[in-house]
C-alpha cells in the first residue's frame, strides 16, 4: 500500500514541481522524509534522539549531497547514501559539517544517477542525530508550565517551523517551495522517576498503530503525511489531555489539548470554533469535510505570536491566545482570539495538504486576503447573525476595520502593489506587510461586494470555490469566472467596466486614491467634478492615478437623486463631470463606506455636512459617519483639510452614540501620530487636539462608563471597553480619576480589576510618573494588556520628542458653543527650531527614566 501512495504522490512532485524555473538548477529533491524520534524530557537538558532516512531523486549527476542543518549534534559515521544497499558516500572524505552556516555536505564516491521515468533512481540518505532542546531553542523548543499549583512544573516539546526553521530540528532540504511526505515514529520512553513522564504525542498525520518494545518504549507509528513544505511540519509531546467538538454536518473534529487541569479554559474557543466550522459548511452548501482527520490545536502556555500560516492539522498557539477566563480574559482579548481562530479555520477550508482533493492557490496572498474576509464574514454570522439561516448579515463594522487598518499603512512611496506579492508564498510576505495584504484585500472584496450586491456576490463566489475544489485557484481564473458569473450586473458599471477590470486596477496599483469633488452650485441642474488623486499623508507620492473607481453617492434632497441607489459608473484619470440636482444640500459618495478610498469635498459641501451633522445627524446613516469622520482625521493630517473645516465637521461628536463611528474615530485619532505628515503637527496642536477628543468624548464616556450601563452582550463589552481605553489615551480626566480609583480598590483586595479596562488601567499607570508602583507579577492574559498599553505609551513619546514645540495659539480649538463663523487660524505654524533640540532631548531623558522605570 505505501508503494502506491509514494508512487502516486511522487508522479505529482514531478509535475507540479520539476517544471518550475527556478528550481532547475536544484540537483537533488527529497521525496519522502522518514523520521524515528526519541524523546526525552528532564528539567535540565532535555533532547531526543532521531535516526532519519531522506528518500532523494537526483536531477544532474553531482557528487556532493548539501543539507541544511543547525545547531544539531550528527553522530559521526551515521551518515550513509544508499544505492539500493550500496552505501556510495566516499571513503577518503565522507562529510563535513559547517556549523556556522547550518551546511551539511556529504560527498559521493560516484555522481548520482539522474531520475527519468523510465529509470526510477532512489537514494536513501540516513543520519543519526541528537538535537538538544532548551527553553530558547529555535523550530523545536522546551515549554515549562506549572500543572495544579505553583510547585508541580512540567515540560513539553512543541515546534514552530515557519517560516524557515526545519533545520533546527532535523537536517533537510531547506526549500520552501519542495514538498515531501512525512513519516513519524515516536517511541515514547517508559515512566522515569528522573524523567518527566510524556504520553500526548502529535505530528501531521494520524496514529497508524502503537506497540510495547521489550524494553517498555511505547512505538507509536504514523501515516504517512500528505505531502507538505517543511514549514508545514509539526511536533508535540507533552502530558496534555484534550476536549473535542464534531461539526454537525460533517464529521470534521476540533480537538483542543492543553493540562488536565486548565482544559476547562478552552471550552469557548472549542464551541466557536465548532460553530465557525457549522457556519462555513452552510455557507458552502456541500458538505465537503475540511480535511481528512481531526484538527488538532494546542494551547501552549508560552507566548507564541499567532497561528502558523500553512498549519492545519496540527495547530498551535499561545495559551493566552485561546483561554477565556472568566473576570480575567478581557473582551478585546476574545475578540481577537475568535478572529484569530477563524482566519485559521478559513485559510484551511480554502485549501490544505489534508484534503481528499488538495486545493491550490497560485497566488497565496490572495488566499490570504480571501481567508481574511471569510473570516470577518462568518465573525459577523457569529456575533450578529440571526436564527434566520437565510439572510447575511453585513460586513459593516468588519469591512471598515479592514479597511482603515489598510489605509493607514497603505499610503507610503514604497508600499508595494498587492500583485507584487505574486510569486511568494505566505510564509515568505514580510511582517510589515501582514496588514495590507490580509485587510486591503479583504477591503477590496468587500467594496466589491457591494458594486455587485450582497447575494449575487456570494453567489457567485460559493460556486467558484466549489467548482475549483481539488484544482488550482488564480487570480485570473477568479476574476474571469467572476465576470462570467456577474456579467448580468456588468451593464451598471457605466461603460461596460466589468468586474474584473476594476478589480485588477486595484490590485495593480499601490497605496489607494482622495476623489476630490467640487460643487459647481451655480447652475441649474448642478455640476459635480470628480478627480483623483493618490493620498498621501506626506508631500510625496501625490500624483495622479486611474483607479477604475465605481461611484455611489446619496444626497442631502433626494427627491430628485438620478443616480442614488446604485454604484453607477467608474472614473478613470480624467475628470469626471456629471450634473445632480442637490438644492443647495450636500452629496456624499462613497455609499455604505466599502469604497477603499477617501473623499475630500469642496468646503461649502463640507459645511453642509458639518451642519446636518449637528442638526439631525442620523438622516447620515452611521457607516456614511464612520466613513466621514475618519476621513476628516485623516484628510487633516495628510494636510487637505484645514482646521476650522476639520473640527467644524467633527463638532457633532459629542452627541455620536454609535459604535461603528466612535471606532472610526478612535482609528482615526490614531493617525494623528504618522511622521513626517503634511499637517506639520507640533505639540500644542497634538495636546489640543487631545483635549478637543477628551471634551468630545466625555458624553459617550458617562453614557457606557459613569452611569453604570449593564449591557454584557459581547458588543456592548467592546464599545466600552474601546471608549475608556480611548478616554484615557486623550487624557479625559474623569475617567483617568475612575482608573486610579478602580485600580487602588483592586490592589487593596476590594474587588477584582474589570479586564475589560484593564488595559486602560495600565495605560494610565505607566503613564503616571508620579505613581511609583511596581507591577505585581502579571500573568499571561494581563501581562499582554501590559504590553499593549506599554507600546501604545512609548509611540505617543517617540512621537511627541520627534515634533516641535510649536506655540499655543491664541484660540484654542473651536467646541459646540461656538458658531461655525470663525477667526482665521493660523494652522501650519512655522516653528523657532532652536528650542527644538533643547525640548527634545530633555523628553529623551525622560522617556529613558520612564522605559527604565517600566522594565
Ligand atoms: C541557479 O543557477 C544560477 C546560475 O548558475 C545561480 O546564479 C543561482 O544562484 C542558482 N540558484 C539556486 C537557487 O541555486
Ligand atoms: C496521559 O496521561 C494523563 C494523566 O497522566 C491521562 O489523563 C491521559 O488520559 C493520558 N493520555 C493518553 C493518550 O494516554
Ligand atoms: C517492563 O514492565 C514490566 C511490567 O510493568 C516489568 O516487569 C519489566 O521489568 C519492565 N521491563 C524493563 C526492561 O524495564
Ligand atoms: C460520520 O461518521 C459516522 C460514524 O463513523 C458515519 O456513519 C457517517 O457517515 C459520517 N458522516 C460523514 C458526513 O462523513
Ligand atoms: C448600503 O446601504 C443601504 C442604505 O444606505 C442599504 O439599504 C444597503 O443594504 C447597503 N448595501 C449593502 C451591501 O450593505
Ligand atoms: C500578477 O498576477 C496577475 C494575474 O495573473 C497578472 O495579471 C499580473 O500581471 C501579475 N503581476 C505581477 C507584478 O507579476
Ligand atoms: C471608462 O473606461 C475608461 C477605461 O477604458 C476609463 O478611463 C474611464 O474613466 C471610464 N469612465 C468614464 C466615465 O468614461
Ligand atoms: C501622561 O503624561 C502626561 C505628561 O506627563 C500627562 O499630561 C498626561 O495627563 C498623562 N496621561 C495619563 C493617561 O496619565
């Protein structure tokens, strides 16, 4: 039977991978991986041991075999290459080990034989190796943890192989891009007093069968693995037990492992999970299991920064990261763990190696985008969705966190277009571009959504992925199917502009445009002219673009509205001139927010809008003021709006209640802190502009804080725990006062700390140079709030030393009472930069005490 497979497997290595270019000139690929490990687990140096056989196929007659290899301990004379039984590795100089680069060379007495079909040549290579594991290995490392109290520590093995850590754990082949099949034997030493006792053992594939050695060993053998990357691959030992969860329409299994004693923990995750899964299965309409087997995830208690990209049967990630701890675990803190867990779930229903029929992406960064706004998509199932299985509910809120967190890094010169990521793999996007590559194509399907409309969207997007299940997926095969699918909605766009078309404009261009709109209100019917431009918060990087915009606006007077109710038509690079009648009322674009743009209005628009804003601000429905607001922050710091427009639109604030726009605004605000922006920002202005939120935040802040609202919806937990967390990142004294009060009451026992302000708490305390309080020692969950806030803290500093003083000005800015008619504000002040330098370095000694003081 495992001929079969390997033969099977092996004709697909050829295919999908020979043919590629740049492998050529590779001379020798692994087919199959063989590995025996033995594990042993003390307090003090802990290793195991492994005997390897790599089965290898040659592709030019060379005589010298490179491994990668680090930090492992080879036992000399184990390494063989086996013709059939021959051992051809040469007498006089059998190998060298450079250490330092992490190569193993091993030399041949005669040239490999070159593989073709007809001639199938195998070698096998076998080593012998020990690996020691220590608490700060890399790919395979020691965990300890305390087990029932803080007396009982225990140990555990667990890997990370992403990106490129295989050869810290058994020499290989270190090519992403080749994929081998796998197969474990663990043999499980027998009880020691001396030895930690370990019977959790997991890899990437099932358990075939288990056996007693003579001397008690405990031989777990394992199938063969389907075939994966080496980032792919997954070890785990441990004393953990689990908890599982079978999908109601397929059997697909969630299992969670973690100590006997903490599993408890990990019932929420292991229910919303089930039910992302139950939620993706009636979102697909066929019951297709995700994969051939259970998914395994395990908590592991140390801090490990997210899922593994390409895991999917073997799952692993912090304990903190997965627990839900009742009066411990804060709402923003399950609110991430369910995104995370459901952007996992989502990348391995698109496609992973455990399939019956594996799905393949050619483009991985659009598999990444797909799995982001998948997961946002059944989140809003999960959190809002009604017992009514058949109507969705919107994106909303997730599409424009998706898109704000795009934007605010999507904007810079050397931001690279999505499809420059073409040709790399997950693994290989760096981590500073995770967020424009996961969350603008997210925002970008989520625009698209709504040209098409909602149903016909999803519609045509379920069938594409399950027409294209166990082949290979493209971009340009998922857009032409898309213009096939849609091609009855094409007609909207107003010059035959299909999909696709506009789709690709987005992908092919970096960063993203400002339509500036101007209001001809002097004749009858009025002009409206469109322009864009790239946004840019800097100087730079303002030329034009031809972003294939489809336009969709609503208007203040709407009786005669031609073109309100549906994305007309798109504009190119020209401007763009169209007549509406607006009355003397104003025009938004950019209905329902999904554009992934900005707009910027003519200042008479603005104040139209500013005015409804004040007067009725719900006949602007809230995502249009979500939209507006953070626009208005953002358009200010990038230098196109100036102040008295800027605070005159935001004035209304102070009577704004909705979740959507107050976490526009906190994004927003945010903004404020990006170097080198054209709005010159200098102390004075960013204190001001502090203390304008602080003033416009304080009605929403008693509303959820003061006046004791009770709400425990998920929901409600997070909109308050986002407006104090804000209230005091702006300073609002009241609630600094509530955090210092709730603080000492926890600290004298009164009451436990809310985790929902926990966060805040610390923000402030760390803050707070007065208070000279050492932090009691934290545990996992509270320990990351205290990051946290302490990043949040030092940005504001590193921020503020970099700007200039500036000078107060003498109005400050403009709040309610005052009338829109205002003084001329001298905005952009122009700085005496000699007092700069004095000013900054003595806020450089302070943030050093400060940072000295947090560690
Ligand atoms: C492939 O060959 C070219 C030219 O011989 C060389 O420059 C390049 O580094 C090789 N690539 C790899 C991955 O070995
Ligand atoms: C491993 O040991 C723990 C307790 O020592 C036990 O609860 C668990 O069932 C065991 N697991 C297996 C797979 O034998
Ligand atoms: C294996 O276990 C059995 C029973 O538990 C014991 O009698 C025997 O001595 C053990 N063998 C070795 C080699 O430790
Ligand atoms: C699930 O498993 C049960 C029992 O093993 C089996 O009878 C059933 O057909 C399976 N269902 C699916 C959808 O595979
Ligand atoms: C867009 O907004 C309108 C109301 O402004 C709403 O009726 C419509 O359903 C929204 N479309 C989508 C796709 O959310
Ligand atoms: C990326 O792929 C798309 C779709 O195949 C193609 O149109 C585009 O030209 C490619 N771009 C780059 C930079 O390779
Ligand atoms: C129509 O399509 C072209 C691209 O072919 C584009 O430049 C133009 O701006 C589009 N819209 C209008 C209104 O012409
Ligand atoms: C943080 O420190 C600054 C300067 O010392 C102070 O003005 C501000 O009120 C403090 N903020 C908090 C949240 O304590």
């Amino acid at each position: 039977m495992f001929e079969a497979i390997f033969f099977f497997l092996f004709a697909s290595v050829t295919g999908n991978f020979l043919v590629e270019e740049e492998c050529l000139n590779y001379t020798v690929y692994p087919v199959q991986y063989e590995l025996t490990i033995i594990p042993f687990l003390y307090k003090e140096n802990s290793y195991y041991h492994c005997e390897q056989t790599i089965t290898v196929i040659a592709n030019a007659n060379v005589r010298v075999i490179e491994l990668d290899a680090k930090e492992l301990e080879i036992q000399p004379g184990s390494i063989k290459v086996l013709d059939g039984d021959i051992d051809i590795v040469s007498d006089a100089r059998p190998n060298e080990y450079d250490e330092i680069n992490g190569k193993l060379y091993i030399y041949l007495r005669e040239p490999l034989k070159i593989y073709t079909p007809t001639n199938a040549q195998f070698y096998y290579i076998k080593i012998v190796f020990t690996k020691r594991v220590k608490k700060d290995s890399t790919g395979v490392f020691l965990v300890k943890y305390y087990e029932d109290d803080e007396r009982n520590m225990k140990y555990m093995y667990t890997t990370r192989l992403s990106p490129s850590k295989a050869k810290f754990s058994f020499p290989c082949f270190d090519n992403p891009r080749f994929e081998a099949v796998f197969k474990f034997r663990v043999y499980v030493p027998p009880p020691r007093p001396d030895m930690q006792y370990a019977n959790t053992s997991l890899v990437i594939a099932k358990e075939l069968k288990r056996e007693s050695s003579r001397d008690n060993y405990t031989i777990i053998e394992y199938m063969p693995s389907p075939q994966v990357a080496l980032h792919q691959v997954g070890f785990h030992y441990s004393q953990f037990t689990n908890k599982q969860a079978i999908a109601k329409s397929t059997n697909d299994t969630l299992i969670i492992w973690a100590p006997e004693d903490k599993l408890k923990y990990y019932d929420f995750i292991l229910k919303f999970g089930e039910s992302i899964i139950n939620l993706i299965h009636s979102y697909s309409t066929i019951n297709r299991p995700l994969l051939y087997g259970p998914i395994n995830i395990v908590a592991v208690p140390t801090n490990l920064n997210g899922y593994e990209i390409g895991s999917w049967y073997l799952l692993t990630n912090g304990a903190n990261r997965m627990a839900n701890v009742e009066q411990l675990t804060s709402i923003k803190q399950i609110d991430r763990m369910t995104f995370e867990l459901a952007q996992q779930l989502c990348r391995i229903w698109l496609g992973n190696p455990g399939e019956l029929e594996r799905t393949r992406w050619k483009e991985e960064w659009f598999k990444e985008g797909m799995a982001t706004y998948f997961a946002y998509y059944f989140l809003a199932q999960y959190y809002y969705g009604p017992l009514n299985e058949r109507y969705r509910q919107p994106l909303d809120a997730y599409g424009l966190h998706m898109k704000h967190t795009a934007m605010a890094v999507d904007w810079h010169r050397s931001t690279p277009a999505l499809e420059a990521f073409n040709n790399s793999l997950a693994i290989e996007i760096p981590s500073r571009y995770k967020d424009l590559v996961t969350m603008k194509t997210g925002a970008i399907l989520w625009m698209l959504e709504n040209w098409l409309q909602s149903e016909k969207f999803h519609q045509a997007l379920v069938k594409y992925i399950n027409s294209r299940r166990g082949k290979y997926i493209s971009l340009q095969d998922f857009v032409s199917a898309l213009d096939y699918d849609t091609v009855e909605c094409s007609h909207q766009f107003f010059n035959g502009s299909t999909a696709s078309r506009i789709l690709k404009s987005w992908f092919h261009q970096p960063g993203y445009p400002v339509i500036n709109v101007q209001v001809l209100r002097d004749r009858t019917p009025n002009a409206v002219q469109l322009k864009q431009r790239q946004f840019s918060f800097t100087q730079e990087n303002r030329g034009e673009t031809e972003y294939l915009i489809p336009i969709s606006y609503l208007v203040q007077n709407r009786e005669n509205c031609f073109n309100c109710y549906r994305p007309r038509f798109t504009i190119g690079k020209q401007t763009y001139t169209f007549s509406e009648n607006l009355d003397g009322g104003w025009i938004i674009l950019n209905r329902n927010a999904s554009g992934y743009y900005r707009v910027n209005y003519d200042s008479a628009t603005w104040r139209l809008i500013g005015k409804t804003l004040r007067e009725d601000m719900h006949s602007i429905d809230e995502m249009n003021r979500a939209e507006i607001v953070n626009d208005v922050l953002a358009l200010y710091v990038a230098g196109d709006l100036d102040l008295a427009v800027a605070t005159e639109v935001l004035d209304y604030l102070d009577k704004e209640t909705s979740a959507v726009v107050w976490n526009s605004v906190i994004s927003g605000f945010e903004l404020m802190k990006i170097e080198g922006a054209a709005c010159h920002m200098d102390k004075h202005m960013f204190w001001e502009w502090e203390d304008f939120m602080s003033k416009k935040v304080s009605k929403i802040y008693k509303k959820l804080v003061a006046w004791d609202d009770v709400d425990q919806q998920p929901n409600a937990r997070l909109f308050r725990s986002n407006i104090v967390t804000f209230a005091a990142v702006v300073n609002h004294e009241p609630c600094l006062k509530y955090l210092r009060y709730m603080f000492e009451d926890s600290r004298r026992g009164k009451q436990i700390l809310d985790p929902d302000t926990r966060e805040a708490c610390y923000y402030m305390l760390s803050n707070d140079t007065n208070n000279h309080f050492v932090f009691r020692k934290l545990n996992p969950i509270e320990e990351e709030d205290r990051m946290i806030a302490d990043h949040k803290i030092r940005e504001r500093y590193r921020f503020l030393i970099k700007i200039p003083y500036g000078v107060p000005r003498p109005m400050p800015l403009i709040s309610t009472e005052t009338p829109s008619t205002q003084p001329p504000v001298t905005e952009k002040m122009s700085i005496p930069d000699n007092s700069v330098a004095h000013t900054a370095s003595l806020l450089l000694v302070l943030l050093s005490l400060l940072l000295t003081f947090l560690r």
